[in-house]
C-alpha cells in the first residue's frame, strides 16, 4: 500500500492534490461527476470583501497549451461566502477546505481573513497577492517585498487560521518576496498564480480578450512554475503548494521533488472535469514504477 500523506501546517492530507481556487468554484459542480473527497483538498473561488460581478466579456479564450482568462473575481463577497456558500460545502466535502481571499487594500484582505477565522470548515487560508493595491497607485501586492510582506502581518493578525500567500510569477525574482512572506509570519506559500499574456484576433484586430490582458495558465506554464517553486524551496523553511500547468501524477511527483509538500490543479479542471480524481488514482502507478513507497519523502528531493 503506497503512503499518500502529507502535512500541511498540522493539516494531514489524504494526498497531495488539491483542487485549484477559481476552476472548482465551490464544488458544486464537480461533486456530481465524482466524490470530490477523494480530494486532498480544494481552494474555493477567490473571494472578495465585497461582492464583484466581474470584467466584460469574452473573458475567457483558449489558445495553444493553455488558456486566457480575465474574469476579474467574479464572486458574491465574502459575507455571502461565509453564510451560504461554506454551510452548503460542508454538506458534501467533509474535509477542510482552503480558502482564497484577494484583496484592493491591506484593509480588505484583513477583513476578509477575520471573517473566516471562525469557520470549521476552511482549515488554511490562500491569500492571493496579485491584486493591484487602490491605496498604493495601483501597484500590485505581490511584486514588491515590502507590500508583501505588509499584507502577510496583516492577514497574520486577523485569523488563528494558517495563511499561505499566493505569488504572482509577474516578478523579476521570486526569492526576495518569498523570503518577506515567510520572515513577516507566513505559515506556508502558493506559487505560481497565471502569467500575464494576451492573443490579438488578426480579423478583427483587437485582442480576444475584453479585458487585452489576462493570466495565462495551462500545460504550457508547467517548466516556469516548477522553476519557481524549486527557487523559493531553497529560500524558505515554510511549506509550498506548488502549481501552474499541472496535468499528470508525474507533474505532481516533479512538483514535490523541486519542494512542494502539496500541488495544486487548476485549468485542467476545465478540460478534464475528473482530472483531479484521474492523478490521484494514477499516483500509486507512477509511485510504483519511481520505486517510491511514501510520497512525503519526496517533497525536495531535487534540491
């Protein structure tokens, strides 16, 4: 019997594979094409103070190896979260879940993290530092070690809850705003959020996107995410969730082996509805063929 098991913060996992926030919504969907407690766990639909109905469309495209979006948090708020959206989960997935918080100010991100602090069923909270900050000219959260780190104290003050921030690879160098979020009291990180990028329609000239620009995810991000989860590995001591194009078990396996103690599926989910379900069951083969009897031992096997 291969050993599946990893540890987030005193959190144990059945397995490493977690659901991606913002391609699983809050699992309605998915819970009837399969148990979606085979999960180790999912992050919900990134969640907002106050409720956003989102960016114009189209705000989604394919294109090759991955896909664009740019739906701009579409989500009812976090106090509609909090009162309807977690009872009704708990129904269906008896499992912590994680929580994704985004913010437009320090303020915002604190006040969604309190408001969580009290619900059994969220067992870690994902803060997604690639919002522009409202109060600061725009600049985004997590492209500065400084903003960083100030809204790791932040969401660290309003929640007994462990906090993993969620970095934008949009950055020259991962390793300054990793170490800040680690020295500024982070429990853990999530990396990477999706690549900026864009496609043009020739015919019409204009970007496919309403938007111009969206976060561009998929296989073809693979190589870049598994670079930076294996720099920040060897720049803190505090757990990763690593993902960003993942698609097999064997990319969970990479993942773990460049530092990831759990990995996380995002737009896969959107082209196999059972993704998710397909790598866990797999993990054992590819475990087998690898000679690997506990998945845990991997974790940073690479660096």
């Amino acid at each position: 019997m291969k050993d599946l098991t990893v540890t987030l913060s005193g959190l144990v996992l059945d397995n490493p594979v977690i659901a991606a926030s913002g391609t699983f919504g809050y699992g309605q969907e998915f819970r009837d094409l399969y148990d979606i407690n085979i999960l180790g766990s999912f992050s919900f639909k990134g969640t907002t103070l106050e409720p956003r109905f989102g960016n114009p469309t189209p705000r989604v495209a394919e294109c090759t190896a991955g896909m664009l979006n740019a739906v701009g948090l579409q989500n009812p708020g976090i106090d509609a979260v909090v009162a309807r959206e977690l009872p009704a989960l708990g129904e269906f997935f008896h499992k912590p879940v994680v929580a994704n918080v985004s913010g437009f100010s320090v303020e915002e991100y604190a006040a969604c993290c309190r408001r969580l602090d009290a619900c059994p069923q969220v067992g870690i909270i994902e803060v997604n530092i690639s919002c522009p900050n409202v109060h600061g000219g725009g600049m985004t959260f997590g492209t500065q070690p400084e903003l960083a780190a100030e809204v790791t104290r932040a969401a660290k003050a309003a929640t007994t809850k462990p906090v993993y921030i969620k970095l934008s690879p949009n950055i020259t160098d991962i390793v300054p705003i990793a170490r800040a979020c680690q020295e500024a009291g982070a429990d853990g990180l999530s990396l990477i959020n999706t690549l900026l990028g864009m496609r043009i329609d020739p015919r019409t000239r204009r970007p496919v996107l309403a938007n111009g620009m969206g976060g561009f995810s998929g296989p073809a991000i693979f190589p870049v995410a598994l670079r930076m989860v294996y720099q920040a590995a060897q720049a803190v001591q505090i757990p990763i969730m690593g993902l960003g194009g993942v698609a097999t078990a064997w990319d969970v396996v990479e993942m773990m082996m460049a530092g990831a103690t759990a990995v996380q599926v995002g737009s896969e989910n959107l082209r196999n509805p059972t993704a998710c379900k397909d790598i866990i069951e797999d993990l054992p083969r590819v475990m087998e063929e690898l000679g690997i009897d506990r998945l845990a031992d991997i974790i940073g096997a690479a660096l």
